[in-house]
C-alpha cells in the first residue's frame, strides 16, 4: 500500500508537537545518551483507604502524572523535598551545592535536560538576581540568562553599573534561578519542581549573603514575597527578605523576556534598576 504524502497542514501540527514536547533543535553539538541516565525506582504505591479522606493540602496539591492521585503526588513531592532540604542543609559551599544537585535525581527535569544551570556572576555581590527557568540556550551553556533576554538583562545591568562580571562587590551581579534544569518546551515550572529546588535555592542565598534580592518575573517575585497578585501589581515593591545568616531587601520587577515581548515596559524596568542603584549607593529610603 503506497505511503499518503504528507499534507502541510499536518506536518506543521506535528512540528509544533515537537516543539511543545521540549524537541526545539534537530541535533546538538553532541548526542546525549539517555540510556546512561539512572532511571528512577518507582516505589510501591500504597493501599488507599476510604474512610480516611485526603488532607486538604493533598487535594490541593498539582497532579504531576495522570496516573497517579493527588495523594500519590503530595507524597512523592513531600519525600522529595525533603531529600532536597537534608542534601542542601549539608552544602558549605556553591560547589557543593552543584555536586548535590548533580547527584539529587528526584526532580524529573533532570532527565530531559541538557545540563545543570545553577549560577553566575560574582559570589561575593551586594545584589542577587533570582529568574524562573533555563531556556535552551542556558541549557545548552549551563549559565543562567545568556539567551536573548539574558542579553537585554546584561544591557539594563551594564547600564545600572552592575555588570555580572564584575569584579567590586559594590558593582557586579549574582545570578541565579527557581529551577535549576530546563523544563521541556520553556514551559513554566510546575509547584514540585520548585518545591524541590527551593532548598537548593534558599541555601545559595544562606552562602552568598547578598544585601539585595532582584526577583526577574511573577514566579520568583511571588514565591519570595508570598504575594498572589501579578507581577504587574507587585513590581517596584521592596520587601524583606529573612535567611538563615541575615536579611536583605527584595525588589520585584519584571522579566527581561517580558520586556522583549513589551518594549514599552523598559521604562518601568530601568526605574526598577535605578531604584536598586540607589539603594547600593545610599541614596534611597
């Protein structure tokens, strides 16, 4: 039976598919095996009971598989976390931090990316910028912010006096992420995959000790802050911010892929910024 040529319509969905699925580029520069990857041991599901009905954070909870209950899924992320926040407790340094998440193999995305993308930028920096995501070109580097919006962050950066390398404390950045690998197709990172790289995250800022947090987008600014509302409503706010071995003063403003797709937004951006600099300089409230 001859093969029925394929239509234009139909290729274009498929590629789109691809595309949705993580599958953004036909070949890298070097071919990652996925059979040496450990896979991860699915552990016994338990037996569920009717008469005891599910916690209410169970039932809140995101569904991470289809097959799997809500509870199913609040226990994996709970156990998770938890390994992430013993593993974290136990890094003295950035170094350890990347040789615990290199070994840390619970969160999934670890196995659809390319590599680890956890920091750059100046250790010993006043200012700390913290992002959602890895896109594929971060993937690709294993550098945060290095894509087309990471060019637009280091112009406003350059331009604030706080270029990432930086060498002054006083004029240079840190940078880092909510998540640590690429989450497929850049889509947003799902509450697990954040709850597991929290203490990861909550750990750097325990090392870095920076004096001001600058949260890039909705997601970061939220989950910092504790506010629900956009990132729109919230941008320009400072807050306090309390880690283990201080405090620092956190901005909220907005993401430098949102200002590529918002030009007109710059404005607000580059006062955000302006407004940090003051800080630094002693000239703001």
């Amino acid at each position: 039976m001859a093969q029925k040529p394929v239509q234009s319509d139909n290729a274009l969905a498929d590629l789109q598919w691809l595309v949705a699925m993580g599958a953004d580029e036909a070949v890298a520069d070097e071919p990652i095996d996925r059979f040496s990857i450990a896979p991860v041991v699915a552990q016994k599901p338990q037996p569920v009971t009717q008469s005891k009905p599910a916690p209410q954070a169970a039932r809140r909870a995101p569904v991470t598989s289809p097959v799997h209950s809500q509870a199913r899924a609040v226990e994996i992320s709970d156990n998770s976390v938890a390994d992430a926040r013993k593993m974290a407790a136990e890094c003295g340094s950035l170094n350890d931090i990347v040789a615990a998440l290199e070994k840390f193999d619970a969160c999934a995305l670890k196995r659809t990316a390319t590599n680890l993308c956890v920091y750059d930028g100046n250790d010993k920096a006043k200012v700390m910028l913290i992002g959602e995501a890895p896109g594929r070109d971060e993937d690709i580097q294993g550098k945060p912010f290095v894509g087309r919006s990471g060019q637009l962050l280091d112009k406003i950066l350059t331009l604030a006096g706080l270029p990432r390398d930086g060498e002054s404390p006083d004029n240079s950045v840190f940078i880092s992420n909510m998540v640590f690998w690429r989450p497929p197709g850049n889509r947003k990172p799902t509450e697990a995959e954040i709850m597991m790289c929290m203490p990861f995250l909550a750990r750097i800022i325990d090392i870095v000790r920076p004096q001001f947090i600058v949260c890039l987008g909705g997601v970061p600014s939220q989950r910092m802050t504790g506010e629900t509302k956009g990132i729109t409503k919230i941008r320009g706010r400072w807050f306090d911010y309390q880690y283990e071995n201080g405090k620092a003063q956190l901005l909220a403003t907005l993401h430098p892929s949102y200002l590529l797709r918002n030009p007109e937004q710059k404005r607000l951006a580059w006062r955000d910024f302006l407004a940090l600099k003051q800080k630094l300089t002693g000239q703001g409230g």
